[in-house]
C-alpha cells in the first residue's frame, strides 16, 4: 500500500528546495551582471572576480559543518535563521559603497545560502519515506540544474530593465516564501549548545582552511598562472596539507564533523565520485557554451540566457515521470542512459565552426537536458541507498561538496585548457599561413582592396588592415577549434559516468521497495 505523505511534510520539502534554488541561482545571475557592480564599486577588472569567488568561498566552507550545526540549533532554527540571513544579506549587498564591502557581504550571503544545499537534500531523505524519496530527489535536483541555466537570462533581464541591484533585491519575495514554508512545516526541537563544547573543532579548522583556499586557488588560478604566482602556490600548499590533516582527523575523533567512512561503502563512493563528474559537466557546460556565445558569436546576455533555456526546459518535462521510471527500471539503468546522452550531447558539437548558433546547439541542448534530467535522480537514489539515518547530514554534506567541487575544477580546468589549446591551434594555423604563399598574397590583396575601397586611402594601410583582419581570422577559428576540443573533453568525462556505472552494487530491499509500491 502506498503511504500517504502529510501536505506539511511536502510543504517542507519544496521549502528547502526553493531554498537551494535560491542558493544556485545566486552565483550565475550575478555573473550577469558581474560587470556592472564592478563599476558600481570601483573594481578593476581582475578585482572583480572576488565578487563571485568571495561567495563561493562562504559556501563551500559551510557545507560540510550544516550536518552538525542543524543538530545544535535544531532544524527548523538552523534553516529559517540562515534563510532570513540569506535575505537580509542580499539585500544589503546593493548597499556595498566598496569592493572590500561588497567581497565581506558576499562571503557571509554565501556562508548563508551554502547551508540551503545540503539541507534540502537531508530534509528530503529523512522525512519522506523510501518511495516517496525519488519524487523529492527530482524536486531537488531541477534546483541543481535549472538554476545555473536560467541564472544568465535571469540576470541579463533584471539587470537591463532596472541595474544591477535588482538581482539582489529579487531574492526577496522568493525569501519570504521559502521561510513562511520552513516556518510551518518544521517541526519544533530542543537546541543542544552542549554540543559546541564537545565539537570536532579541529576538523573544523583544517575543514574551513583547507576548501577556503582550494576554492580561492581554483576560482583565481589561471588568471594570475597557476604556480607561477606565488599566492596561488601558498594557497595549494596550505590546502594541501590542511585537508590531508582534516581526513587524518576525521578517521580518528570519535564523533567527527563528517563521516569519511561513507565514501568506503560502495555505492555511496562512487556515487560521490560520479557527482564529482556530473560538476564537471554541468557547471563545464555553463561556462562554455556563455564563453563561446559571447567571444565567437557577440551574444549579448539575454540573448545567451536564450540558448541556456533549452537545456533547463525539458529537464521540467521529464524530472516529474522519474519517479514512475524509478519503479519500474533498475536506477543503475537509468544512470547509465542518462550518462550515455549528457556524453553523446557533449560530442555533437565537437566539430564546431564559427557559424554554428543557438539553432544548431538546439538539438544539443536538449538532449543534454534529457541526459542531466535521467541521471541525477537516479544517482541520488543509489548513493544513499544503505545510509543509515544518522549518517544522511554526512552524506548529503559529502554529495554536495563533490558537486561543488566538480563544477569549481572543471571551470578552473577547462579556463587553463581552452588558453593552451587555442595557443596550439593559433600556431598550427599560422603555419599554413605564409606570406611567400601564393594563395595567402592574394587573400590579403583582395582584403586591402576591400579596405581601399572603403575609405583607406594609403595603400601601406589598407595592406596592414588586411593582415590585421587575416591573424583575427586565425584567432577566432583557433578559439572555436579549443571550444570543440573542450566540449570534447566534457564528454569524455560523461562517458567515464557511464563506465562507472557497471561498479555500482544492485540496490537493496530498501532501494526496491521503490519498485514495490
């Protein structure tokens, strides 16, 4: 028989899902106007990037201590005072006057919206009961990729109607929504302060040191050339040793911040290890598909968030039939599917040229959307299969740590990647291209009779204009041909997802009671 869910146990599921939503949705739609509030607080333009770095800092360091913070506050405190402080953050950002302002709001409003995250997920797995989880799971996980995509358009918007403020100020109404939902649906329970005493503070410490750094080093690495700067080689070595002592410290405290023993039950770490992946992908794919709009086809933002669209849309068509799917099919199937088109999706458009537009990355999109929508609900049904109640803070905690991470070393990969492939690519062209070449003279002849016939007057000109006009050329295909590489590259990474796949154990009684209601 199947069991009936409160209305108050589903109001407080969507509550810590809009919650998340929120979260995402914050890092993609500042980006859109990134450049906006740089000018608003007079940032150069390498200053700037620590207006979105600043945040993801905040939030990357939270996340691993919600589990046990949620447990001395209780829950329902714990959530609906980060909610309201998420808010009120937001809303101050637009008040910052400085860069130095604006970087210490952001770090708290992230500090904030991180603990959203790994809390909606834990909400989900301990109140709905086992078949109910898959349809919370796809609830949650549109927050996980529909946000991202819909963050540039979003952002775009509000920014050309009413500045750059009006992206912090939209997170008002939303805000009052998902803390009037907590606030009704959450069951009321004692704080423990006594909790704080006994604290694995010294997992904390190398917690906090460690993935603050990791995060500054990934986000800021290739703009100042990785360990050519001295401040990116100190921020890997003290992450180095500072998440190594953490791990050290967690396999030996008795009640540690986070479990780490989970990642040796078998399908939690390899479902850990393809989250790790499906990052990569989907916060890969955002950053280049934008990248490639803007450099090669002078997209502006609204137009960019055009294109995102299709690859958010028909995940809102197929999340909802996932549960019916989950019943009826294997998930391990259903994971491999969905890997095998978010890989396929990728190696379409390999072969870019600089014609292809947002018709030709129609048909990409949408079965990248397909392939995101089939697999990540499926991968959260696996991973937590077997987790016993007290472990889910740790799991939920560790499963969205490797999201974030994944997305934070695929973008700082995919930067370095696309920066050496487009220089191999510009060398390899410019060989071809010789001014001893029959072929090539006549091309530049013809450019500088283009450039004369259109008010270049001295021949000496218009012949430099045709040359200046011929090494652009170069560095456009060359640009377009590191974008296919790097699309390439995210697709090989679905398919290691798909091989994964075959190691995952058969789900348990537990994960089949899904198939038995």
């Amino acid at each position: 028989m199947t069991q009936v869910v409160p209305l108050r146990t589903w109001i407080a599921v969507m509550g810590g899902s809009l919650a998340s939503f929120m979260a995402v949705l914050d890092v993609q739609i500042v980006n859109a106007a990134l450049a906006d509030i740089r000018n608003a607080v007079a940032a150069g333009p390498s200053d700037g990037s620590w207006i979105t770095t600043s945040y993801l800092v905040g939030e990357i360091v939270v996340i691993p201590l919600t589990g046990w913070l949620s447990r001395v506050f209780s829950t329902r405190l714990y959530m609906i005072a980060n909610a309201m402080l998420f808010v009120t953050f937001s809303l101050a950002c637009p008040q910052a006057r400085s860069l130095e302002q604006m970087i210490a709001l952001r770090v708290l409003q992230g500090f904030t919206g991180g603990v959203m995250i790994p809390m909606a997920l834990t909400l989900i797995i301990t109140l709905l009961p086992v078949p109910r989880q898959p349809t919370g799971l796809a609830l949650f996980f549109i927050t996980a990729t529909t946000a991202p995509a819909i963050g540039p358009s979003i952002g775009g918007w509000l920014t050309n109607l009413w500045g750059w403020q009006a992206i912090f100020y939209v997170t008002l109404g939303p805000g009052i929504v998902m803390i009037a939902m907590l606030w009704v649906s959450l069951d009321r329970e004692p704080i423990r302060l006594g909790l704080l005493s006994n604290g694995d503070w010294w997992g904390v410490l190398t917690m906090a040191l460690g993935l603050g750094c990791l995060q500054v080093m990934l986000e800021e690495g290739d703009r100042l050339d990785w360990l050519e700067s001295t401040m990116i080689a100190r921020l890997a070595a003290i992450a180095a040793v500072s998440l190594a002592l953490f791990v050290w410290i967690e396999l030996r405290v008795k009640e540690p911040l986070i479990n780490l023993r989970l990642l040796a039950q078998r399908n939690f770490g390899i479902g850990s290890v393809a989250m790790f992946l499906l990052g990569v992908a989907v916060y890969g794919c955002v950053f280049i598909l934008p990248l490639y709009l803007a450099r090669v086809r002078d997209y502006n933002a609204a137009q960019i968030g055009h294109v995102l669209l299709w690859a958010a849309l028909p995940q809102l068509v197929v999340l909802p039939f996932l549960p019916v799917l989950l019943k009826k099919c294997d998930p391990r199937w259903l994971v491999a599917l969905g890997f095998a088109l978010f890989a396929v999706s990728n190696l379409m458009i390999i072969a870019l040229t600089r014609d292809v537009a947002d018709a030709e990355l129609l048909l990409p999109d949408v079965v990248r959307a397909v392939g995101q929508a089939l697999v990540l609900t499926p991968l959260g049904v696996l991973a937590v299969d077997g987790i016993a109640p007290p472990d889910v803070p740790s799991a939920s905690s560790l499963l969205t740590i490797m999201r974030n991470l994944g997305g934070a070393v695929g973008i700082a990969s995919l930067q370095t990647y696309l920066d050496r492939r487009e220089h191999l690519h510009v060398e390899r062209l410019a060989e071809t291209v010789s001014i001893f070449d029959e072929n090539t003279r006549y091309r530049l002849e013809l450019l500088a009779q283009y450039f004369t016939d259109h008010g270049t007057a001295d021949h000496g000109v218009a012949w430099r204009e045709a040359m200046l006009a011929v090494a652009h050329g170069i560095q456009v295909e060359a640009s377009v041909m590191a974008f296919g590489d790097a699309f390439y590259v995210l697709g090989a990474a679905m398919l290691l997802g798909l091989a994964l796949t075959a190691l995952y154990r058969r789900p348990t009684a537990t994960t089949g009671a899904l198939r038995g209601h």
